[in-house]
C-alpha cells in the first residue's frame, strides 16, 4: 500500500502544480476503508499569500478554489482512480484560509483490497 500512497502523492503533486501553478509543500495520502483522503499544505500561490492577509481576500480564495475544484474535479477522480485502479464514486474538497491547508477525500467504489 506503500508504494500506492507514494504514487498517489506524486500524481496529485504533478496535478496541483499543473492546474494552479504550485505544488502543495507538504501532500499527505491517507487510505481508510473505501476512502482516499489527501491533505496538503503550503498551497497557496503567491498572489494568494498577498490574498489570504485580509477577510476579502480569503473570501476571494475560498470561491476561487471552489470554482476551480468543480472545473477540475473529474480530472483529479480520473488521476487517482487510474493508481487506486478502482473507479471514483464522488469526491469533496475544502481548505482552510487561514492556514493554507487543503483536504481531499476521495470515496471509492468499492475498497482497494475486495
């Protein structure tokens, strides 16, 4: 399981700096059941770091990440069904402003051991 918490890591690495231009400084995999939870730090772009000082700007940074998870959501289920090799069954995301932190938590089909 090691090496597929290691190959999840790195294709959500890739991911993130492709679709925001910055990869998270610290991405952690985490395999409970039928789940896949990511959680990363050190997310921000350095326009969002200058953001995230004021409330509006972390506002600004909450509705812009949501908008981008819901362009970006079927790409990222695709990448991480590819290595679990078991298909999505929904996902969800949040992050939290004032820290810079972000958890995904993908649901799978079915767990990755049936």
């Amino acid at each position: 399981m090691a090496s597929q918490t290691d190959a999840v890591a790195a294709a959500l690495r890739r991911f993130h700096h492709e679709e925001q231009g910055v990869a998270p400084r610290e991405l952690d995999v985490h395999f409970v059941d039928d789940m896949v939870i990511v959680r990363s730090s050190g997310v921000y772009t350095p326009s969002e770091q200058e953001l995230a000082s004021t409330s509006e700007g972390k506002k600004l940074i909450q509705s812009a990440r949501r908008d981008l998870r819901a362009l970006t959501r079927r790409s990222s289920e695709r990448l991480v069904s590819a290595v679990c090799g078991v298909p999505i069954a929904r996902s969800f995301f949040d992050i939290d402003t004032r820290t810079g932190d972000q958890v995904e938590v993908y649901i799978l089909e079915r767990p990755i051991d049936s």
